[in-house]
C-alpha cells in the first residue's frame, strides 16, 4: 500500500485491522491521505451499531460480532446511520429484525449488475514495509506482536483474497484491475502481472469477470517503449497514470506532468487512439492534509485544471478523472459540510464537475473510489450531494462505480451503501439535483453498470448472460449455500484517537 504520509502524519494513525463493522465507523485510509479523527457522530453511530448488534443478535441466539456479518447486520448499521444522521438511507426495523425480511430485500437486487471500475490487489513477493506499511508501523507504535502476522496481512493484500473480497463477499459483477506505478522502484503489481491475472480469472470464469490498466509513466526514461509493449503484449482494456508522477514520493517526484503537455503527452494520446485503447484513468485529488507543505508544487499536478483542454484536442479519448478529484472534508468536515450546506460546492469535485459545459466537451467520466466511501461513513449528506454535483455536471451517463477495494475490504458495504442512499429533498430543491432513485432504479443501475459497461464494451446480451452462468457464478451460489461470512475487515489506515 502506497503511502503519501508524512513521518508526524504516520505517528497519528494505526492499522486498520482490529475494526469491525458492517459498515466502517470513521475514515479508512489506504495511505494516499491522512485520515481524520474520528468524529463525535461516528463515534455514536458505532456505539449505536453495537447496542443494535447486541439486541437483534440475541433472538437468533448468535454473538454480536457473528450476527453484524449477516444481511441483517448490515440493515442494523444502516439503521444507525439514520438515527444519527437523519433518515438519508432506505432501511426498515425488519430487515434487521428478521432474517426473512433482509432475504426479500435481497432479492430485490439479486442479479444486479455491478462493474467496480478501480480494484486492487500486490503482487505476491512485495514484501518491502514502504508500499505495505500496515504491519511495520503498528509492530512499531501500538502493537509490537504485529511483525509475526506479517505473512497473514500480505496475503489479506493478495491474489487469494481478492478473489474472495470481491467475488465472493460482495456481489460485484465484473471489475478493473488497476495498480500504483513508482518512479525508482518495483510496482503494486506489474502491467504484465496484471495481464496474467485477467487470463487467470477470465479463464477460470469462462466469462470477462476482470479487465486491466497498464499503467503509463509520462517522463521517465523509456516510458513510451513500455507503452507500446502494453499495447503489443498487454492488451490493457485502458490506462492508469498519476499526474504527480511518483504517488509514494510525490514531494520528490522527479517526472510530475500535465494532462494537456503537448509535447510530452500528446504523442501517447495519439499511440493508444490508434491502437484503439482510447480510455485513460487518471489520479486526481486525495491529498494528505499538509499537501501544500509536503508535496511542494507538485500538488498541483493534482487538480483538474490540466484536464479542460486536454479532453477538447482529444475527443476521441475517454478521460476517467479517478476519485472525481475529491480533495476535502478529510480534515475538517463538519465545518466544511456546513459550508457545502449553504453552498453547494465542493472544491476540486466541483470545478471538476464543471468542465463539461465549460469546455464543451462530452469524453470526461467521474470515478467515486474511496471518495464515496470515506464521505458516506462521515456525512452522508455531503456524499449524497457529492454524487449529485457529479451527476448535474459530468452527466448521468459519466458516472462510474469504483471502491478502490480491496485496500477497504470488501465493497459489498460501499454497494448497499449507494444502493440506499437517497439526496435529501432539502438539498435537491436547494442545489438542483436530481434524486437517485430506488436501489435498482435506473440512475443506479447506470453507475452501477450500464456506464463502465458501454465504455469497456461488457454491456451486450451475450457477456450477460454469459456472467449469469459461468464458473463464478457457480462458486458464489456455493459459498453462500455453505453459509461463510464476509469478514467485515478493512485494511488501511485510521486514525489512533478512534
């Protein structure tokens, strides 16, 4: 796990690991930025979440930690969401009450599609404490028997789990495998260890269940000979870069670039829409909160103002801005949620927002990893308008689902959080958004699905009813007969007075 953190920064977070919860009670951090304290109402939301365990268990003559891994678990974290929050997601007393009750609401969205447009997984020899940082650091500040589960929290990061995080603990249909490239060191995972992996599963499947990136490195030595091997070997279904340059170092990145850097980029532009791999991904927002200070300049290689005229030269290719640029209310967010109340906007994933109709242009997508997450569990208004500044702007056809899982566990929660949550009426009439509609009404199903799907090619009758029927599909109707839990694990970062 790649780690922007500054050394006073790492001395105020711990690992992530001991907390369970149907539904992560304060910000998770997967090292590209500082997670706050825990808030006052997250602090009650996870004491309310206990008591609700501890009630509901009881009847079905479960512990609470076993019955928070059920359907019902999760409605009783919803249901405490709302009494803390106000009723901003759609949950009733009887799915956490009644078994039966969470099965029905189940199977009002069993089979939905689901396409998580950003996944991670390390290759298995990564065994270097920069990248993975969870286990050294606690062994060191809070827990010094940590450093003897190490094997176990490198495999938590690996192959065999994510295949058990996101096609067996969550109801994700299909996903796009990406990676963390580095200027002066090994990467998460390799471009052609990414290729063999979507062989793998694919082959397993029978079906396309993952796509892949190859990741581009503008500036440095050789960057354009790795493109075209990618295009040659690969194959990549799309493209992965980091307009810092170096995410593990950024403050000492020593190729940072721009989107719209005509002698530099353009030239790639041109390489990969003639190969007909025209969609580019890009990392933008999410900075640690000293940004200005830690990283120098090249924070600014961070924002979206690159982005306007790059996407008006290039309309043949598809800009995917991941996290949407989200950049605030990991610090301070009560103060900075009042003034989105009043306002509206959100700085960054608005002026983001507003490039379409400013520029004139229609090949801009919005991808909400880790950006939704962390806002949904803070205030679940401000993720609520979040989605509707990106919807009013980008387009409801421009909105891809993504949970930058598995560095958060599985996204099984990420999805039943969205499928529940509604824009308060207040905000729609205040900031003119649209509502998102019922859990598999068409506005969800089109970031759900139909979005990535008709960017990535996955939406015709024949790959659907291909993944209805495949060896996946087969191995998660067996796991779920056998009865196994998700686990309710996160793997990242929170910050230690939580």
């Amino acid at each position: 796990m790649s780690s922007w953190l500054s050394d006073d920064e790492m001395k105020e977070v711990v690992g992530a690991e001991g907390v369970e919860s149907p539904i992560p009670t304060q910000v998770v951090s997967n090292g590209e930025f500082n997670p706050m304290p825990q808030s006052e109402s997250q602090r009650r939301v996870a004491q309310r979440i206990d008591e609700l365990g501890e009630r509901y268990a009881k009847p079905h003559g479960m512990n609470r930690r076993d019955f928070l891994k059920t359907a019902s678990g999760m409605a009783a974290a919803f249901l405490a969401m709302n009494e803390v929050h106000g009723g901003v997601f759609d949950v009733s007393t009887a799915e956490a009450s009644d078994f039966s009750a969470a099965k029905d609401r189940f199977a009002r969205t069993e089979g939905q599609l689901i396409f998580d447009d950003q996944t991670h997984f390390n290759r298995d020899d990564l065994t270097d404490p920069e990248p993975i940082d969870v286990g050294h650091f606690a062994s060191k500040h809070w827990n010094p028997g940590m450093l003897d589960e190490m094997g176990i929290i490198h495999e938590r990061f690996q192959f065999e789990n994510y295949l058990k995080e996101i096609y067996l603990d969550s109801e994700t249909t299909a996903a796009l495998l990406s990676t963390v490239p580095f200027e002066d060191r090994g990467w998460l995972i390799s471009n052609e260890q990414m290729a063999l992996s979507r062989d793998l599963v694919n082959g397993l499947a029978g079906s396309r269940r993952m796509l892949i990136h190859s990741a581009f490195t503008p500036g440095i030595p050789g960057w354009m000979d790795g493109v075209d091997e990618a295009i040659e070997r690969f194959k990549p279904d799309s493209w992965k870069g980091y307009t810092i340059g170096d995410p593990l170092r950024p403050a000492n990145a020593k190729h940072p670039w721009r989107l719209d850097d005509e002698k530099l980029v353009y030239p790639f532009y041109e390489k990969i829409q003639k190969a007909g791999i025209n969609t580019v991904c890009v990392h933008k927002g999410l900075l640690p909160r000293d940004f200005e200070k830690s990283m120098k300049d090249v924070w600014k290689h961070a924002t979206v103002d690159d982005l306007g005229k790059a996407a008006q030269d290039w309309p043949g290719i598809n800009f995917v801005i991941y996290h949407s640029a989200y950049r605030p209310f990991v610090e301070i967010p009560d103060l900075d949620a009042a003034k989105f109340e009043e306002t509206g906007y959100i700085q960054w994933a608005s002026d983001f927002a507003e490039i379409p109709k400013k520029f004139g242009v229609r090949n801009v997508y919005g991808e909400i990893g880790t950006s939704f997450a962390n806002a949904v569990v803070t205030h679940p208004r401000l993720a609520a308008g979040f989605l509707g500044t990106l919807l009013k702007g980008l387009g409801k056809d421009r909105l891809l689902w993504g949970t930058d899982s598995t560095w958060y566990g599985s996204p099984q929660w990420q999805i039943e959080a969205f499928r529940r949550l509604e824009i308060p009426e207040d905000l729609q009439e205040r900031h003119g958004w649209a509502p998102l509609g019922d859990a598999n009404g068409p506005q969800k199903n089109a970031v759900f699905w139909e979005n990535g799907a008709r960017l990535y090619g996955l939406d015709s009758s024949q790959s659907v009813d291909a993944l209805s029927d495949d060896t996946i599909e087969s191995m998660r109707a067996e796991y779920r007969l056998a009865g196994t839990q998700r686990s309710n694990r996160a793997y990242g970062y929170i910050h230690k007075s939580g």
